[in-house]
C-alpha cells in the first residue's frame, strides 16, 4: 500500500475566501489573480502578469487543506539569471524578471544542472509554514504554457504557466521500510498496557557494536513525475544539527485516541545509540548539490553494549532550485524549506490493525530498538506519561 507522508495532492489547494486587494495601480480591483488553482487540485497556474492571490471560486473547500497547506514558492532560472516569489495563502504577491529569452527559453527541467540560453529549469514548492519552519510536501513542474498542454517554452508573449503537481510520498509495507540499510530488520511490534486497545508499531531491530548506513527513501504521486527529478529541485543547504535539523533522537512517545500521550516501561533511553546525516564514511554532509535520488542518507552507531530503545527522525533544509538571490527589485532570496518524514512528526506511527498507518500522523519518529531487548515477536508494555 502507499502512505502519503506529507499530504496528499488532491487535497492541498482550497483557500480562504479573498476580498478584493489592493492592486499595482492603486486601485482595488484584481481583474488578473497571480495564481488560479484547478478545480482538482493537480494543477496551479501562475500568471506573469497578475497580482494578488486566487479567486475564491476556483477554491476548493475541504477542511483538510485549509489546516495543511499554506505556503508556496515558485522559480524561474536560465543560464544567467533566476526569478523567484513565494506567498502565503491569502496574501497578495506577483513576479518579476521571469527570463524568456529572444526566442523563448524551454522550461520543461526541474535541475538547475546544465542550463543553456534556451533551456531553463522552473519548479513550484508548496508545504506548510510552521514554528519549525517551511515544511515541504508536494512540488510542481511546468506542463502547460498559455493553455496548451504541449508546451513548456516561455516567450516574450506568455502570460500564464501551468505545474503540475507531485506530492512527496514513501512506499510502505506494514510500515515504513522506506529506510533500508545493511543491518536493519523492519518488524511489527505489539504494545500492551494503557490503551483499550492493543497498538502495533514497526521496529527496527538493530544489532550492538555496529555501524549502519541507511537510506530513507521518497516516491513520488505521480507517474509522470519521478522522484529523482522532484529532489533534483531540492538543493540542501548547510545546517547545524539541532532539535529541527538533522538527525533527531527523542524518547520514543504515542499519540492515540483522547490525545493520550503514551511512553514505555523500563525504557533504555541511552544516548549511546547516536546518528548523523551522513554517506559512508564521509563527514557530516554540508550540501551544495541536489538531494540525492536514492533519498536521505542516514548514519547511525550503534556501540558494543547498546541495549534498549529509542527513537529518530530528521530534517535537511533545502533551497527550491538554487541558492540564487534572483533578480528583480526587491531581489528575493530563496526560502529555507525542510524535507523530512512528515508534518506532525513527533509520535510513533500506530495501527491496530496490520497496517502502520496513522492519518493524524502522516510521517512520524522511527522506532529502533538495540541489542536484544525487546527480540522480535516481544510485547512491550506502555504507560501514561
């Protein structure tokens, strides 16, 4: 089955009914929005010469998505230069200097890698804006200019350009063996104790006195739109390893009904389990290039006498496209996203059932468990906290 970690796209786009703004030339009628969403929600159109937000008919009203998204960002790079805007629901915003070259500038890449005077790469970001940050959940590519599905060049006549849309997802089976690595044994995990009912969750069993380099990989909604070229778009920026970047230890806790917040008995919460975002041998990544396709690379050490469990989860902040300032005045820089499992991510992932999916927790810390306690099959008891 699939399990959408970060929402998925068909419920992104509603919008808070808009009043009439004030326009660039002062006055308060909006005839060209800069952004029309469809009425799906697959597609967003950006008009070149429009300002202010959407209009509230082609809105769609599912309370889901006015809770979820509320964020987006749109670039626009040649081989010189690079125009971007980013905007908050509701609010007003157009776009300037977009390059369209003498005779037109095709826009159909989403990697800034290899650009030409007429080949140019466009992406659209869209997540959510939160206390830690701009959560990234789905990413948009050009797939129709002015109306016509066949093309992707920009010229000095355009006026609108449509992306279609992908949302970021991970591949399950029973539970998120999306992380994979030499050393690592997904298992389902029963829990018993406190709740009325009786909770799975999957554990990764890890062995002491080792050193694991692991994966956490994406995929994408979209046929059409692969998972390499969506994290193409996604340039990491440097970080500092912190409680919202990074690699994240916490003591492992799940949310169930009620709003209980459940811990474990006899936890072995031991800071000698410890990770990294890493490859290999290689030193903390500082990045500069795009995300690798294969996904998050993820180091974790486990030394000799490690027993017990715990949990992780991660962030990498990236840039949409590049790290580039952009043109126009004012110049606008590039926003700081975060790519990570999910948007609320700070329980465990349950089920009562077989599968480990909960949809108030898409995404969430990942369960570990070191040395030989709990052994696959185990019950592990849980209470209040």
């Amino acid at each position: 089955m699939k399990k959408i970690i970060l929402v998925g796209i068909t419920v992104l786009f509603a919008l808070a009914l808009i009043t009439c703004i004030d326009a660039p030339n002062g006055t308060n009628e909006n005839t060209v929005p800069f952004v029309q969403y469809s009425a799906d929600g697959t597609r967003v159109t950006i008009n070149l010469d429009g300002y202010g937000d959407a209009e509230s008919s082609r809105a769609l009203s599912r309370p889901l998505t006015q809770e979820t998204y509320n964020f987006l960002e749109v670039v626009f790079a040649d081989d010189t230069s690079t125009a971007r805007a980013y905007w908050e629901r509701g609010k007003a915003m157009s776009i300037t200097g977009v390059p369209r070259g003498t005779i037109g500038i095709n826009y159909a890449s989403t990697s800034a890698a290899g650009l030409t005077a007429g080949n140019g790469a466009a992406v659209l970001f869209v997540g959510r804006d939160t206390v830690e940050g701009y959560i990234l959940m789905a990413i948009g590519k050009i797939v129709s200019v002015d109306g016509d599905d066949s093309s992707t060049t920009i010229t000095q006549n355009t006026k609108s350009v449509t992306f279609g849309l992908a949302a970021l997802q991970s591949t399950t089976l029973s539970a998120m063996p999306s992380l994979t690595g030499t050393g690592i044994t997904p298992s389902l995990l029963t829990l018993t104790g406190g709740p009325a009912t009786t909770p799975q969750i999957t554990r990764f069993s890890l062995a002491d006195d080792t050193t694991i380099n692991a994966t956490y990989a994406y995929t994408s909604s979209s046929t059409s739109f692969s998972i390499a070229a969506m994290l193409g778009a996604c340039i990491a920026v440097n970080f500092t390893p912190s409680m919202t970047e990074g690699f994240m230890l916490k003591e492992p806790t799940i949310l169930l009904p009620g709003n209980q917040t459940y811990g474990f008995e006899d936890t072995h919460f031991t800071s000698l389990v410890n990770g990294s975002i890493r490859t290999g041998a290689s030193p903390l990544i500082t990045f500069s290039n795009a995300i690798p396709a294969a996904g998050i690379p993820i180091q974790i050490v486990v030394p000799s006498g490690a027993t017990g469990v715990n949990s992780f989860s991660f962030a990498v902040p990236v840039n949409a496209l590049n790290e580039d300032d952009g043109v126009g005045s004012p110049v606008v820089p590039p926003r700081r996203w975060l790519l990570r499992p999910g948007i609320d991510v700070m329980n465990i992932d349950t089920s009562s059932g077989g599968t480990n999916s909960n949809p108030n927790s898409p995404g969430s810390y990942m369960f570990i468990s070191a040395g030989t306690i709990p052994t696959p099959g185990d019950e592990l008891a849980i209470k209040i906290r």
